[in-house]
C-alpha cells in the first residue's frame, strides 16, 4: 500500500538512474503528473495513482533523495534576473493542472513570449529547470549559481571551487564548529513555533559567534562583524540547511502538527474507500451563509445571515438532509437536520410550496454511522442517537474539515452555483473603506432562502459527478453517475446499512427540547401561548389557575412554531398543543424569526414605557408647580378659629357656585380669570360680614351635618 506521495517527492526506479519528481497530484480525478530527473530535456507525464501505488508494491519504484536543490545566489544581477523571470513566468506556473497540458501550457507560454519578447525555446529551458528543482524560483538564477546534490558532509583544506577574484570576497571553509553553529541556531530561532526566518537565524547566528563588541571614540559599544573570509556567507548557511532539511517537521514544528496534517500532509486515500452502499456514512456539518435575510414580519429589518446544515451521503453524495436556520451551529441545528434526513421530503418540500414526487427525493432513512464535528456530536443529547436508533457517532479532530471532504466540498458548490447571485451577498471588497455596504441589498427572508436552497438541493441530487471515478461494480451496471441514480442503485444493490423510523420516534429522538409553562392562559413556550383538546379536556389550565403554574418539558420544531409536543405524563407520548387564536400571527413561521420579532416587540414596548414615564413626570412636575403656586397665595388665618373656618363651606360652596355660572355662562363675552380675590371678596371680609337672616333649606342642613359630621 503506498503511503507517502506529495509534490516535489523524488522517485527511483529501481536498477536504473532513472529519477522522477511529483510536480501535481488531483486526489480527486487520481492522477499525477511527473518530470524525469537525469534527462537533459522533457516534459511532464501524466500517470494515474493507481499505477503509482502497484509499482510501489512490486518493488519498482522506491522513493529516493533530492539531490536537485535549487541555491540562491548573492549577486545583484543574478538575483534581477531571477525575480525578472519569476515575474513572467509565475503566473502562468500557478495555472496547475493547465500548464502540464500541452496546448494550454503552449498557450500560455506564447502569451508570455509576446508580452517580454523571450523565445519559446528559452521558455520551456526555463520551465524544464523550475521543475527539475523542487518548484523552486531560486532555479532561475543563471548558471553560475552553483547547484549540488546531498551526500556525505565533506570539510575541506582549502576552500573548494572555482576561485573567486577578490580575495576579501572568498568564502570561509567551514569546520565541524560552522557546522555545529549552523545546527544551534536553526534550531533556536528557525525550528520553533513562530519562529524567526531563516535569514533572521542567520544574522542571530553571525552576531553570537563571528563578531566582536568594540567602543567607538565616543564609548558607545558596536557590534562589528568578522572579515568575510573569517564567517559563513548565507549562500554556505542556506546550502547546509536546504541538504539537512526535513519538510514534514518543520511544519509540524513550526506551524503546528495540526497545520502540516490539515494543509502539506500526502493525500493518497479517498474518502469514499469502504463505503459499500447507501447509508454506510453520513457527513454532517454547518456553515455561515454568505448572505443577509430579511425580517418575514417587518421586511425593513436585516435579521442577518442564516446557518445552513447539510446531510450528505458518503457513497452516492446524495444531499439527504438538510436545515436552514438563524441559531449558530448547535445540536439544535444538526438535530433538526438529521430529523430531515430521516423523514419524508415530500411532505417536507410541500411545506415550503415545492411538488415534488417520491422518486425525485427517495431517501428518509437512517444511516449506518454518522460522522460530524466535535461540538455538536459530543454533547449528551447525541447519545440518544447511539442509545435510541443504533447509530455509530463519530467526530473528526479540531480544525480537520478535511476528514469529512464530502460535505465540506457541497458549501463550496452551494456558494458558487447559487448564493454568489443571490441579493445581499458577502462580497469580498466589503470591508473596504467607501465600498458600498451589501447589507442593504437584502430581499429574501428565510423561508425564501429555505426555498432556494431546497432547489439547489434538488438540483444537484440530479447532476453528473465530474469527479467521481467509478467502480468496477457501477461501469457493469453502466449507471449514470448522479447522486440519485447511485443512491437507487446501491438500494437495489442491498448493502443494508438503511433502515427507517416513523416520524414519531424521530420527533422523540432528535426533536430539541426546552422547558415550557403551564399557566392558566395556555402553554407558554418562548413567549407564545399554546392550546388543545387534551389540555382542557383534563384541565391543565384549571388546575394552574388554582394552584400556581408549573413546569413541563416539550419538543418542538424550529421550523415551524404552529404547533409543541408536551411531555405532560411520564411514559405517555407527548401532547400536541397548537397556538393559541390571538397568537395566529406566529403560525407558520420559524421559532427563530419569532423570538427576533419578539424581541423587536420588547424593546418598541421598553422605548413605549420610557416615554410613558417622561409623560408621568412632566406631569408630576405640573401638579407640584400649580400647588406650589397655590400655596404662595395662602391667606393669612391666623385670627380665625378652626370651627369659624369650616361653619360656612355651605355657604362658600354656594357662593362660588354662583360665581363659577356667572363665568362659564355661554352668552356672556370671555373675560380673564381672576387667580386672586378681590379685597372685598377675601376671607377676611366675609367674616366680618353680618350672616344672611334666612333658613336653611333641607338640602342645606343636610350637607351640613355630612360636612360636620367629617
């Protein structure tokens, strides 16, 4: 079995000098492209993995030393000259697979003669040399830069090589005590997490052992390097650790074991290898939709980006399941995804104005295995899924998307075929100072966008696989290779990984569960209210009226606030109880999108209460201001006694009566209020005044006594 293969990996044949390197590997189509080594000129090779891996177990391939390393060069104009051809050429040896086509690199290549006026011949020269050293820049450095080969570490008398013309400019030869020097330091500042650049290790290096600290004039200390003939140019230094080099651990050292598995580790499995049918394994994940929604009840709201789960086939790349909501990726989410994924889409595209037939999305079964991320599948309600339906959960390590490509692939897809297009995209250039805000091109809500995305899915289900290479199985089958027709064949195939569950006992397992209210008004669940026949048949609400509300869990929905499942009585089934009448405006929509709108009700009611309670103290404020008014115009009563002041309030209240007519008569012209008596009018003077020689009327007495009485 072959283990190892990457890009720039040197390959030998074995009993010959033949020599190749891997300069492009595609995983998915299974196929590499390779250069001869020890031939002065050619091209690259295309071979399939397959071949690879049975000459690597028949013993005629070995993998071998890279003894092509491309050195850099000290010299300005080599160094020109190499970033001149870089600048050419480097696009266009980005274009991978392209240029080790032959017409698309001869295009290539004549666009890039016509632009710098460079032959094609020299072209592919130079090509053939990129390619034979490692896809290195450094190879275009012209001739003069020495290349070499690793062997056996050799210490010289005398410095070996040409001769160089100034004798200040040699270079040193290096002992075992440069050796050990280059060792120390590439290990202390290069080989360490975030560790310096080797050029930094360098200049560390030659400042800790080929210098000397010396006092200027002034007694400021410098540090002076050695004569160059007396310390390791970098050319020496780069050499030594480009030979001794080890890619594998200097990522894993420097980046992280992580980083090398995720990004620079050999890719030579598939990840559908074992896979015998249908429902063998499902991937499951989540992402961040690149696009904002918009509120289903008050459209002038941005409610923001929705989160998408997708269940996903491993061996038919069947969209099984799938889940669009506002909760960031949670169990809830994945829960309700898998809930999809197990029941019937038909009634579940009907739900969102989607006919479709039984045949155009067959699958609503549950799977042999489930592989997802650790977060969602860790948490305890997944054991229900092992202990309740016979699933084997399994997670791939922290930041390895690429354990589970099946699914990770389908968000790329998704992005590219439909949510780039969709109004309210994430665009790229966003973030930039004075470009335009794409928020606010916002339409879609989230039933729109469910609906959108429930196409694609339909879509895609039907579409061929480019990349999936076919088994043996399936070319003597001579089936299309969709993910439709390959999830019908591998049923008719029997692998038996299926098996199905009513929707009950899906809602039983996967359903989230929350705590709700049993009050005398309903069922309060997220602060919507809920009835039903049962409820008031065995006289929920009664008994909460009575003895105070209590507590019940229930199963729910987020797709649909309609309706709850109560888990009123231990070992029963749940109750369904539906909104309440008064709560209809919620019918129909998503939990989610209720809880916003509740939300935006709350606060519209704070922004209410605070402007109540300013209206409250202005007019506290008036009160306290008119009685203060009130108060400076307090007679003096000092003279009067308690009983002479409340003996008239008949009289008084007679008197202003008839005075208060006289004002609000409706013929008479409007005349200014007096605030203040006149002085014949005061208290004072009425109590001088002789009392009126008449009787009381019945009426009178009476409202004396009551007032005396007080």
């Amino acid at each position: 079995m072959l283990k190892s293969l990457y890009v720039n990996q040197v390959l030998h044949k074995a009993g010959t000098d033949e020599f190749r390197r891997i300069l492009y590997i595609s995983n998915e189509e299974q196929f590499v492209y390779f250069i001869y080594l020890n031939q002065s000129s050619g091209i690259p090779l295309k071979v399939s993995l397959q071949q690879l891996e049975d000459e690597f177990l028949q013993g005629i391939l070995e993998i071998a030393e890279d003894k092509w390393i491309a050195l850099p060069s000290d010299k300005e104009s080599s160094i020109e000259r190499r970033d001149k051809l870089w600048e050419l050429l480097g696009e266009a040896l980005q274009k991978e697979p392209d240029i080790y086509v032959k017409p698309l690199r001869a295009d290539l290549l004549h666009a890039v003669s016509e632009k710098s006026g460079i032959s094609i011949t020299n072209l592919y020269r130079y090509l053939r040399r990129y390619w034979q050293y490692g896809k290195d820049k450094d190879a275009f450095f012209p001739d003069d830069a020495s290349k070499g080969g690793k062997g056996k570490e050799r210490l010289y008398s005398k410095k070996p090589g040409r001769k160089a013309g100034d004798t200040a400019a040699r270079e040193k030869i290096l002992t075992e005590d440069d050796i050990k020097n280059f060792e120390t330091y590439i290990r202390r500042g290069f080989l360490k997490p975030n560790g310096s650049t080797l050029k930094q290790a360098y200049r560390d290096m030659i400042r800790g052992e080929y210098s000397e600290h010396i006092k200027d004039e002034s007694g400021t200390e410098k540090i002076v390097a050695f004569d160059r003939g007396q310390i390791p140019t970098y050319r020496q230094f780069y050499y030594w650790y480009s030979k001794h080099r080890d890619r594998q651990k200097e990522t894993e050292t420097r980046k992280g074991t992580k980083e090398y598995e995720l990004k620079e580790r050999p890719i030579v499995g598939k990840a559908d290898y074992g896979m015998n049918g249908p429902g063998s394994e499902y991937q499951i994940d989540a992402t961040i939709a690149d696009v904002y929604l918009v509120s289903r009840f008050n459209r002038k709201n941005i409610i923001g980006r929705p989160v998408v789960y997708f269940v996903k086939d491993v061996f038919s790349r069947l969209v099984t399941g799938l889940y669009v909501g506002l909760e960031g990726p949670s169990w809830m989410g994945m829960a309700m995804a898998l809930y999809n994924s197990f029941t019937d889409k038909v009634a579940f595209c009907h739900s969102y104005g989607l006919e479709i037939s039984e045949e155009e999305w067959p699958c609503h079964h549950v799977p042999f295995s489930i592989r997802g991320d650790r977060g969602e599948l860790e948490s305890l309600n997944a054991n229900r899924l092992v202990d309740e339906l016979g699933i084997r959960v399994s997670n791939t390590p922290p930041y390895r998307g690429d354990l589970k490509p099946i699914v990770e692939r389908h968000f790329r897809i998704l992005n590219d075929t439909c949510v780039k297009r969709l109004p309210g995209n994430v665009k790229p250039d966003m973030s930039q100072r004075g470009s335009h805000d794409y928020r606010l091109d916002a339409v879609l809500d989230l039933y729109q966008f469910t609906r959108i995305i429930i196409h694609n899915t339909l879509i895609f289900n039907s579409l061929t696989l480019k990349n999936l290479e076919p088994s043996e199985a399936m070319m003597r089958a001579d089936i299309d290779l969709t993910p439709l027709s390959l999830w019908n064949w591998g049923m008719q195939s029997g692998s038996g990984a299926l098996k199905t569950i009513t929707e009950e006992k899906a809602r039983y397992v996967l359903l989230p569960r929350d705590k709700c209210e049993i009050t005398r008004s309903g069922v309060k669940f997220k602060k919507l209210f809920y009835t039903g026949r049962i409820p008031i048949e065995q006289h929920w609400f009664d008994t909460a009226g009575r003895t105070g509300s209590y507590s019940k869990v229930a199963s729910y929905d987020p797709r649909d606030s309609s309706a709850i499942y109560v888990w009123h009585d231990e070992g029963k089934d749940p109750v369904r109880v539906e909104l309440c009448d008064w709560e209809i405006r919620f019918r129909g929509k998503a939990i989610d999108e209720c809880m916003y709108e509740q939300e935006v009700i709350d606060l519209k009611k704070a922004a209410r209460e605070k402007k109540d309670e300013d209206a409250i103290m202005t007019a506290d404020q008036f009160v306290e201001s008119v009685v203060a008014e009130a108060a400076a115009l307090k007679p003096d009563v000092s003279g009067m006694t308690k009983t002479e002041r409340v003996s008239r309030i008949v009289e008084n209240r007679a008197a202003e009566k008839e005075e208060n007519r006289k004002q609000e008569s409706m013929v008479r012209e409007p005349e200014k209020v007096q605030t203040e008596p006149s002085q014949s009018e005061s208290l004072e003077n009425q109590a001088e005044k002789p009392r009126r020689k008449r009787e009381l009327t019945k009426l009178e007495k009476l409202l004396w006594e009551i007032e005396d009485d007080e």
